[in-house]
C-alpha cells in the first residue's frame, strides 16, 4: 500500500512539474517569438517522410504588420467571441458535440444497409466538426499531438487557461497568425499572402484576407 502512495506521489509531482514547463514556456512568448510549434514539427517530419524533401515557408511579423482585415477575417471564420471568451467557447464546444454524435449516429444507421463491392467507393466517415477556440487552436498546436482523446483534450484545456492568463489577447492572435497553417508547409500569415498573392500580409486587402 505504501509503495502504491508512494508511486502516486511521484506521478502526482511530474505532472504538477510538466504544468510548470508549460506555464514557463507559455511566460516567455510574453517577449520571445516561439521559432516552431509542436504541430509545425510534426508536419515538418511528415512531410519529408511522404515527400523525400521539404519545402517550408515562414517568416514571423509583428502584429501591426498583419493587415485588419486579415485578423478580422480569422476570428469571423475560427472564433467570432475570441474577445469575448477566457480562452473556451463552452456553447460551441456543446453544439459541436451534439452535431458530431448525431453525424455517428446517421453514419451507424446507414452502414447496414450500405453495401460495399469491389467497384464501390468505401462509405466517407463523418466529419468530425470542432468547437474549438483560437486560443484553444494555438494551445494545442504550440504544445501538444494531434490526437484526440480526453488525456490530451483536458491538457489542451489547462494550456489554455494559462495561454488566456500569461499572455494579452493582442499576444494570443499574434502567435496564432504567425504558426497557423494556411497550406501544406505554409505558415504564417506572411508566407501566406507572399506565397498566395505574392505581397506582405500588412498590404492585404478584404477579398484576399477573406479567401
């Protein structure tokens, strides 16, 4: 019995030390730029994997040399209460897990009477939809795998109370438009408007931000 208390005690004291790395590397992006995220990582090795070669786009700007419309296009299509919120949109996390369970549902009923040959194509399974916020979105990109379970979705959770407590709003999107990927190898919002419409992410106007 005590080597189970004991034993405990020892996962109990490395997972409140894993939160303190976190928090540590969360209060630093309070001055320092993150040079890469977990998530970038991840598609780095992926894509040199699948490919043989890797072709990467980046380059990190400041907040006031993202044009408006471009960060105001972001929040309209990822998180229209990012300014609103403390970093979790319950609401839409509660609508997309009533949308996703009824998109299963729809896809159990169907697979009976589906009937799958050589020439068919194979049923698509069903779309998993995220109520995810931006905060949320970043928190898991910077730090975190891309699986989805609930060991990983309640680390993403405490990530994100820090993110919203360590770092100004102004900060959050900042990072977010700098690391998130706007196609395969391309990320951030410079190396987007260069690689998209070949000019600076600030000289954007509201049709490209929008697109």
């Amino acid at each position: 019995m005590k080597a189970l208390g004991r034993w405990l005690l020892w996962v109990l004291v490395a997972l409140v030390g894993l939160q303190l790395v976190f928090a540590a590397r969360i209060a630093l992006m309070v001055w320092s730029n993150p040079q890469s995220t977990a998530f970038q990582r991840s598609e780095a090795w992926r894509i040199r994997h699948d490919q043989g070669s890797l072709h990467w786009r980046q380059q990190w700007v400041d907040y006031d040399r993202i044009a408006d419309s471009l960060k105001r296009a972001v929040i309209a299509s990822e998180d229209d209460s990012f300014t609103n919120h403390d970093g979790v949109d319950w609401e839409a996390m509660e609508k997309a897990w009533e949308k996703n369970a009824k998109a299963q549902a729809r896809a159990a009923r169907q697979k009976p009477a589906d009937v799958t040959t050589a020439t068919s194509k194979p049923a698509k399974p069903p779309k998993v939809v995220g109520g995810s916020t931006i905060t949320q979105q970043l928190s898991k990109n910077l730090l975190l795998s891309g699986e989805r379970t609930l060991l990983r979705k309640g680390q993403e959770l405490v990530l994100t109370w820090m993110l919203e407590h360590l770092l100004t709003k102004r900060r959050i999107l900042e990072i977010y438009l700098n690391s998130v990927e706007w196609g395969e190898g391309v990320f951030g919002a410079e190396a987007a408007a260069q690689h998209y419409f070949r000019k600076p992410a600030a000289q954007l106007n509201a049709w490209e931000s929008a697109r």
